[in-house]
C-alpha cells in the first residue's frame, strides 16, 4: 500500500513538474555557427517552446524579444505605467485596417523528406514547433500540387496522352507517403484551424504545347477547349484525392509564377501564363469547373508572382467580371520586394477592394552559400517584408519550406535555398534558424481574425524601426517593433486608458508586445 501511494506521488510530482515546464516555456539550447550566428538546436529528446500569454493579470503586458545577441521569444512581463518613456505610440482603435489570415509555410517534397530522415521523436518536435500550441502556431500551409523543383524527380499525376476525363488521375507516392502524413500531423497537434491551398508547377506533359514538364510551356490551344478543361478538372481531383484523406483546402492558386513558364529553356516545372491567357482560363474553365464540382466557396487566387507585376495582371484579369467573380485574392511572392514600390499593394487594394492580398513564397536564395545556419540579418529580412506588407493590405504571409537539408535542398535542379528550419539528419537534430522566430513573432501572436489597426506617434522614430499594431479576437492588443538600427529605441506603447507600456527596443531586435484590451 505504501509502496503504491509513493509511486502515485510520484507521479503527481512528475506530472505537475512537467505542466510547469510546459507552462513556463523551455529554453533555446543554442549552438553557434561563428560571431553572432546562433540556431536553436533540438532532437529527439529536447526542443524550446514558447512560454504562453496566459495567465496575463489586468494591469500588465507581456514582451517577447529576439535578438542579435541570442535571445529568441524570451517572455517579460511588466506593469502598465502612468509615466512615458521615449517616443509615445498611441494606440488608435478608431481606425482599422484589413483582417489577417495568417501565417504558414510549405509542405514540399523536400520538407517532408527533411523531417521523415529524423527519428519520429525529433520529426515530431518540427511539427510541434511550428503548428503546435507550445510553438509559433502556425495557421497556413501551402501544398504543392504535383511536383516542384523541391522535389528529387519530376512528375504529374496524369501521364496518359488523351485522358481528357482524368479516369487515370492518382496521387503520387510523396503525397501518399510524405505529404499527406505530415499535414495530418500538424493538423493534430494544432488548436488553431489551418487553412491549407495549393498550388500547380505544371500540368502533365501532354497537355502543354512543349510536351514536357519543364521549359517553357502553355496548355495547349485556347481557353474553353478540352485541354484547359482537363487542366481544370485537374484541380478538382486533386482536391477530393485530399478529401479522401481527411485534408480540405482553404484556398487555391491558378499557378505558381506563371512567368516561368515563358521563358526559354526555364529548369524546372513551369507552365506559362499571359495575364490574358489566365484570365481566360480563370473565366471559362477554372472558376465554373469549381463551382460545378462543390467547391464554389474555395478561396481562388490569381497571379502568385512577384509584386513588380502585380498591377498590369491585375488590371487585366479583375476588371473582367466573368474572371473576377471567381477569384477571392491576389497572391504574391517577395522575391523582388526589393526593387518593387509598395505602390502595387496599395494601387490594388484602392482598385479592388473586395480582392484580398496575400503572401505565398518567400526565401533566402543565395546562390553562392544557399543555408547561412544562425544569420541574424535573415530574421530582419523576413521581420522588415512582413511588416512592409502588413502595413499595405497583405491579409498573411507564407513561407517557403518547412525544412531542408544541410545544403539546403533536396532539390533536383540544385536550386538550393534557405529555410527557418534545417535537418541534420546525420546527427538526428535540427536547427531553428533566427527566420524561425521572426516568424514567431507574427504568427504566434496573430491568430486568422486579427486586426490591423492604427496608431499615432509623437517624436520621432528613426528610419530603421517599423511599428505595426494589431487587436486579436481573444482581446488582446498586439503590437510589434522591429529595431534594425545599432543603438536601443525608447517608447511608450500608450493604449487606449492612457496608461503606457514602457520598453526598450534593444538594437537589432524584434519585439512583440501583448497586453489585454481591457483593464
């Protein structure tokens, strides 16, 4: 008897030991990979989380810092003050801005072959880290339909010449075996709905005017006639092979950068697209072929290339009625953020309102040392284009993969990138990359339904810090302060009773700052 009440003492023990641990947040085990440049490691048997809002007292704000130096979502809290400090942001319920989406990233081939070469219990902390309660909490997933160059072949899902019914349509063994398990697993473990789209490199060989999954390549002839209608057909069976899986998608894109595909000699899975040619195809082929199929409430976006295009194919494809009343949003990728005005946000938003924008790729391509393990500049990248975009209309924002290799791939063109999360599948580990927490930052404090809102700023803010301000549905005011500059920003973010939350924005560090909408 005794024996068996101090084992069941024990257990309360361990039990209550591990809620507190959980509830408190495990720390980064950091690993350096020169000056400054710090990962967070994690395996089979430890990994950092991030410590919850909740309990936040009235009165109160909770802040969560990552720094140059180390730091990544380390939690404070403090006390609302009566007193100012620095510059004052106000907080401006008054005015508000678009409703977000979310954040997420992509389930690739390579991602989830990254996370399969793990053991199941380091594979499952990925996961866990970035769709999981005591993660980032992701609440967007891109899928790739059919193969992309973060592939280890290419393929399709219809090799038969002629089949124009897609009687011989079937899902490959990567979404069988890899993707398909992955996004169940996320799925599980998440307590926020994920909105899943996919998105389409290439149709099968036979119906592009190349006859090849590569190069460039349009489905053949014109829209309306039974090529375009068996492409579009191949969007709807694509979605209920999912279906049947347990898996719906939020959302679709027409095709991935449809200006690959007009490019001679283009290296991997494209098919090419005018504006007018999608537009076209949108009108009579792939909006009622939807609809016909039961998926009418599905969100269709157009374009899904870089902004710098954004207002000629949008004033070509949505101001055709019979296009645009298929289509929900514009998607975009950041790829040429930087030679790009955001001029084409706003243009797009003020001439189609009812049209959302929203964020569908982004990475860091260096092609000269693809995988930079620790780089701080990467995070204010990512953190910068975020809030850049937040601030003209963008509704989320989507990573690229998930998880790649320690040269940043597989990929079967060799078109290495970067990725918030890198496997080194030699020693069971992987390494959270500083884009893991900037990402962080955004999604684990916005779930879908926030609100941007405004504010006002007395004295003067240096160029090198972006403020954005956000009011969650669970009450919360959500504010983030990016600091690139070399020296520490003073402010008081002053909500809405006067009162202040006083902080010092070290440099080179992202801030979120959460406190309660009420006192």
């Amino acid at each position: 008897m005794m024996y068996t009440l101090c084992l069941l003492l024990l257990f309360i023990a361990c039990y209550l030991i591990q809620d507190r641990i959980a509830a408190q947040g495990r720390p980064c085990s950091k690993l350096s990979f020169g000056p400054g440049n710090i990962v967070c490691r994690c395996n089979a048997s430890y990994c950092d989380t991030v410590e919850p809002i909740e309990p936040l007292t009235s009165g109160s704000f909770a802040l969560y810092t990552s720094n140059s130096n180390g730091s990544r979502l380390v939690k404070s809290v403090g006390s609302l003050s009566k007193s100012t400090a620095g510059v004052v942001v106000r907080i401006d319920t008054n005015t508000s801005y678009q409703s977000l989406f979310g954040f997420g990233g992509a389930f690739t081939d390579a991602a989830a072959i990254n996370i399969a070469n793990l053991s199941s219990g380091a594979a499952n902390y990925v996961i866990d880290s970035y769709y999981g309660p005591q993660g980032i909490e992701y609440s967007v997933g891109r899928v790739p339909i059919g193969s992309c160059d973060f592939s280890t072949h290419p393929y399709s899902y219809d090799d038969v010449d002629g089949d124009f019914n897609l009687t011989k349509f079937q899902l490959a063994k990567e979404d069988l075996t890899l993707k398909i398990p992955l996004i169940q697993r996320a799925i599980s473990v998440s307590k926020r709905n994920i909105s899943f789209f996919g998105s389409p490199w290439t149709a099968p060989a036979w119906m592009k005017t190349n006859n090849n999954l590569t190069g460039k390549g349009f489905i053949r002839g014109e829209a309306g006639n039974s090529y375009h209608k068996a492409w579009a057909l191949h969007f709807v069976k694509f979605l209920d092979a999912y279906k049947q899986h347990n898996i719906s998608f939020w959302g679709l894109t027409a095709q991935n950068e449809p200006t690959d595909g007009n490019i001679d000699h283009f290296p991997f899975q494209a098919t090419g697209w005018t504006p007018e040619q999608q537009r076209d195809f949108i009108a009579k082929d792939l909006g009622p072929t939807l609809h016909a199929n039961g998926y009418k409430d599905i969100k269709l976006m157009m374009l899904d290339d870089q902004r710098l295009l954004m207002t000629y194919w949008a004033d070509t494809i949505l101001t055709d009625p019979d296009a645009s009343k298929f289509i929900s949003g514009v998607a975009v990728h950041w790829y040429m953020d930087a030679i790009s005005p955001t001029f084409a946000l706003d243009y797009v938003h003020k001439k189609f309102p009812d049209h959302f924008m929203f964020g569908t790729e982004a990475c860091y391509d260096t092609v000269i040392h693809p995988v930079n393990l620790g780089n701080w500049k990467h995070a204010e990248g990512y953190a910068n284009d975020i809030m850049q975009d937040l601030e003209h209309w963008v509704t989320g924002w989507t990573d690229w993969n998930l998880a790649l290799n320690m040269e940043g791939g597989p990929n079967w063109v060799h078109n290495y990138v970067d990725s918030p999360i890198i496997v080194n599948a030699e020693k069971d580990e992987f390494y959270k990359q500083p884009m893991f927490y900037a990402m962080g930052h955004f999604s684990k404090f916005l779930p879908p339904g926030s609100l941007r809102i405004g504010h006002t700023v007395k004295g003067s803010v240096p160029k090198d810090i972006k403020i954005l301000s956000f009011k969650t549905p669970s009450k919360y005011f959500v504010i983030v302060i990016l600091n690139k500059s070399d020296t520490d920003f003073k402010l008081c973010v002053q909500i809405p009773s006067g009162e202040c939350i006083n902080i010092t924005a070290a440099q080179h560090s992202i801030n979120t700052v959460v406190t309660s909408t009420s006192k």
